[in-house]
C-alpha cells in the first residue's frame, strides 16, 4: 500500500533552509509539502542544537556600536577566506549576492519573526595571516540556535497562508520523479512502517543538509587531500540524516556536485556524554589563554601556537599534522570558567533560556556550573589534577595509540609561557600572547579573555587537560545551483523543477565559502538561499 500526494512545490527536508524557502513560498501564495526524516520535536535540524551565531553586513547592531561596515568590504573579507578558484563563478556570484543582501534576505526575516540578538556583535574569524573578518558580524541569538527554530516555526504557524502548507514528519524521501527531462515529484518511505510514498509537484527543492553526518562514510571518502588521511578518530558533530544520500540521487538525474572535500570542522571536539549517535560529538569553544600541545607534550607551532578565534581551517589543519591527529589543551580552573564554552544551546543555558542577568552574571564571574558539568560528564577526555605530575599521568591514561606525553617537555613549555608571562607585557615576545592583547581590546572580547594567565598558577588550579579530536560539522560543497537554486548539470545547465536550497547546495553555488568559513554563514546561508530560491520559483510561476 502507498499514499500519494499532489502540490505546487514539496521541499525535501526539514532543517532551516526548509523553512525559510516555505514561510517565503507562502507569502507567494503557493501550495508547500515539506517532508521531514525525523519526528516533529526535532523539526528544524542541526540549526536547533547550534549557538545561533548569524553572519550579517551592515546590521543596526554593527551601526549602534559604530562598527563601520559594507557589502564591499565584506566582500573582501568573504575572498580571502574562500581562495576561489577559477572555475568558482556559481559559488562567487552567492558570495557576492550574501553580503550585498544580508539585511534584507537575512536580518529581515529573523528580526521578522521575533528572533533577538545579543547588542554586541560578535568577531570570530579574525584571520590568522591574511585578514579574514575585518570587523565583528557574528551576531549571536537570544535563546541560541532553539531560539531561531523555535521563531521560524512560529513564523510559519501563524503565517496568513498555513492553510497551503502541509508537513509530513518521519517519512524519508528517497529519490526523485523526472518526466522528459523535469523534475516532476519525490518519491520514498514512511519511517515507522516502510510504507512508501510519492508526491507529484511542480517544482522539487531539496533540503536535506550535507554529508557530514551519518556514519562519517563520506566524510571519509571525500577528505581533503592536502589533509592526508583522515584521522582514524573523528567525532560526528553534525546532522544524524546529513548522510549524502540525496546528493546521490541528484547526482543520478544528472546533478553536478562541486568541492565535497570542501568541509568544515572543528578542532576541539570531546565525545558528547548523550551517545545520541555512533560517534557522537561536542564541539567546545576552545579557550584562548590554554596551551595548545600534542599527544607527546609538545606546544603544537606551524610555526604559530595555535589560536582559537583567528583560523578556524588552521586550526584543523595544523592538528591533523599532530601525530595521532588528536590533540590536548592544558589550562587551569581560572581560565576554564572565564573563556571555556561550548558551541551550543543545550549546555550553554543562560544563553538558551534567555537570562540576560545570568550571560552578565557568567561574563564577570566565570561559568563555574558549566565547567563542573563537563567535568562531570565527559571524564573520558578531561583531566583534573592539583599538579603537573598527576595530570601528565592522567593523560596518559587517556592517549591513544600507543602515544605518552612527556612530562618534562610539557612541563618545558608550560614554564617558557608563564614566565613570559610573568615578565610583563613590554616582554611578550610570543604570538599567543600578541593575540590575547588583541581580543581584550575588543569589548565583545574582553570580558571572555583571561588577563595574561599563568599555567601552573597555584592560585588558579587545579590544573585541566582537554583531549580534543577533529569534530565534523558542515559540508561546505553540495549541489551546484545557480542564483534562482536551480539545480545544475554537468554541462552547467538548469535542470526543470529541481532546486537546491542550504547546506544541500553548498549554501549557494556548490561551495559559496570556497574552502573556508567566516562563522555565521550557515544559518545565514540557509535563509539566504531558502528565500532567494523560493522568490524565484514563485517569480516563474
């Protein structure tokens, strides 16, 4: 038995992307089917479990705190970053639309919908060599990534149109319909029962996120060369649906896919306590002030320290060239409660449920239950000891394959950067500490920066290693679509009634980030080419 369905456009996900290209569709008049994977409680993907960190040019927020900034310089900004190369026009054209059109695709829709943002905009990114974000544009939501879900359905539950919309939840769609060369309908199963289905449309978008989740399979197998092998341990930090396989089918009706070694991740990923997935991991915000060193204890330099918040791409890189690909921060109890966060709303609770007192509160003081919480529940990757000798022998319980930390290398480290530190800043003659008298500038900054902290500081302990390895987040290639999200072939032609929306094409183009990020630009990626590809297809109907 199999149940059919018929409507002017049926989308192929349900993440942000999904959403915003509906709530836009309405508001066209048109007739929407969403189909979703998963139940109705997780509606709204991978957006939902995020910080809720949205890239924009040019914001009231950026003009109230006098940051001077435009779509050309942003622009800029997006280039460095992205490095494209020659045959990039698709992914360069998005770039361009993006910071010419943030307010008014981006900030206008969530503003819209009641999402709030936190008054000082954030400054990520920063660029580590080359300058990447030249000025703060990350700005980060009240009541985080949930917060932005939870507005954007609630934009649609009371849109004048909800009438013309219908959302099937725990079904999976597993292909496409193509008549005479036009994509004229999905066809796929109902999760629960296996009991299939098939929805006639006019138009087909698909919204299915990336390939960085699932079983990691892909991941694997389209890593980025230069890169090497990829580490025998990664941590899945992405969608348990973003398995690829609409990719595949796309690819079959004669879909171009462009730049899938093009991934983004994150250096400091610990194995999250939920085990809600083979794999599954929890992105920290790494701290600033910690010593970033391999498995042997040794200060990982390329030939810079490590610094979070400048090069996110570097970051990674510079780790899978670590031996065992892993790596361990060392820092002390002072530091951890005033810079160490996690990258989402589910432990970063003041910010998820909105208690502006209690951000204020944690800013000042230090996040003190957040750091006992990770203790508490990720005892696997960190260490605590009151000394240097019993958090080295901690660590090596925890080593993998075979590899020992040192403990007079670490211990040569640790004391090179505190009496460095000790001598006072007109002798801070190391880029680590260049970088922290930099961020302090920067009062979105300067509140999250330890002041010049010791290591082993016998007024700061006990002392905390981090075992961190390589997290997957974000397929930064996908599906190549051009400005309307039309899905492209092979020669580079539209296919009929096939479109691509969000992470499922490279957040515009097949790779509008080339092969780096400036933060902020998935959410905004998804809104961006949601509207802007339901304009269009509204437009041509």
């Amino acid at each position: 038995m199999s149940a059919s369905y018929e409507t002017e456009v049926v989308i192929a996900g349900g993440g942000l992307a999904a959403i915003a290209t509906a709530h836009e569709l309405l508001t066209h008049g048109m007739r929407v089917l969403m189909i979703e994977k998963g139940p109705r409680e997780t509606w709204g993907g991978l957006a939902r479990e995020s910080f809720g960190g949205v890239h924009m040019i040019g914001t009231p927020h950026q003009k109230r705190m006098k940051i001077d900034d435009s779509p050309e310089l942003a622009l800029r900004d997006w280039l460095a970053c992205a490095q494209f190369g020659d045959n990039d026009h698709w992914p360069l054209e998005w770039a361009k639309f993006y910071c010419e059109n943030s307010i008014e695709y981006i900030f206008e829709y969530l503003d819209g919908n009641g999402v709030e943002f936190l008054p000082i905009v954030n400054w990520p990114e920063r660029g580590l060599t080359t300058t990447y974000n030249t000025v703060p544009r990350w700005h980060i939501a009240l009541g985080t990534g949930s917060e932005i879900i939870a507005c954007a359905i609630a934009g649609l539950e009371r849109h004048p149109g909800r009438e013309r919309l219908e959302v099937l939840f725990e079904h999976e769609v597993s292909g496409f319909d193509i008549t005479d060369g036009r994509a004229t309908g999905v066809y796929g199963k109902r999760m629960d029962n296996g009991e299939e289905f098939r929805v006639t449309a006019e138009h087909v978008v698909i919204a299915s996120g990336g390939i960085c989740g699932g079983d990691l399979s892909k991941v694997r197998a389209n890593w980025y060369a230069d890169w090497g092998e990829p580490p025998e341990h990664l941590l899945n930090g992405s969608h348990i649906y973003a398995d690829g396989m609409l990719h595949d089918r796309a690819a079959e009706v004669g879909a171009r896919l462009t730049h899938l070694d093009k991934q983004w991740h994150y250096a400091a990923g610990v194995h999250h306590p939920a085990k809600r997935k083979p794999n599954d991991g929890l992105s920290l915000v790494p701290p600033r002030s910690a010593l970033w060193v391999n498995a042997l204890g040794q200060r990982i330099r390329t030939p810079w320290p490590l610094i979070p918040y400048s090069d996110t791409r570097h970051l990674v890189d510079s780790i899978v060239r670590q031996p065992g690909k892993y790596s361990w921060q060392v820092l002390n109890w002072k530091i951890a409660i005033k810079e160490l966060a996690v990258s989402g709303g589910a432990y970063m609770t003041a910010f998820r449920d909105k208690k502006k007192v209690r951000i204020l509160l944690d800013a000042l003081f230090g996040n003190k239950a957040l750091i006992r919480r990770l203790i508490d529940e990720c005892p696997d990757d960190i260490v605590v000891a009151d000394n240097l000798r019993d958090l080295v022998a901690g660590m090596n319980e925890r080593n993998l394959y075979g590899l020992q930390t040192d403990y007079d290398t670490l211990a040569s480290e640790i004391d090179y950067f505190d009496r460095m530190i000790r001598r006072g800043p007109k002798y801070h003659n190391d880029d680590q500490l260049r970088w922290i008298a930099n961020f302090r500038k920067y009062p979105g900054d300067r509140l999250r920066t330890c002041n010049f902290q010791p290591i082993d500081d016998p007024k700061a302990r006990p002392l905390i290693a981090i075992r961190e390895f390589i997290l997957t987040r974000k397929s930064l290639g996908g599906i190549q679509t051009d400005l309307g999200g039309r899905v492209l072939n092979t020669e580079g032609k539209a296919i009929p009634g096939l479109y691509a929306v969000g992470e499922s094409a490279g957040f515009g183009g097949g790779g509008i980030h080339g092969i780096g990020s400036l933060e902020g630009t998935f959410l905004g990626g998804c809104v961006l080419t949601g509207r802007a590809t339901a304009r269009y297809i509204a437009k041509g109907a």
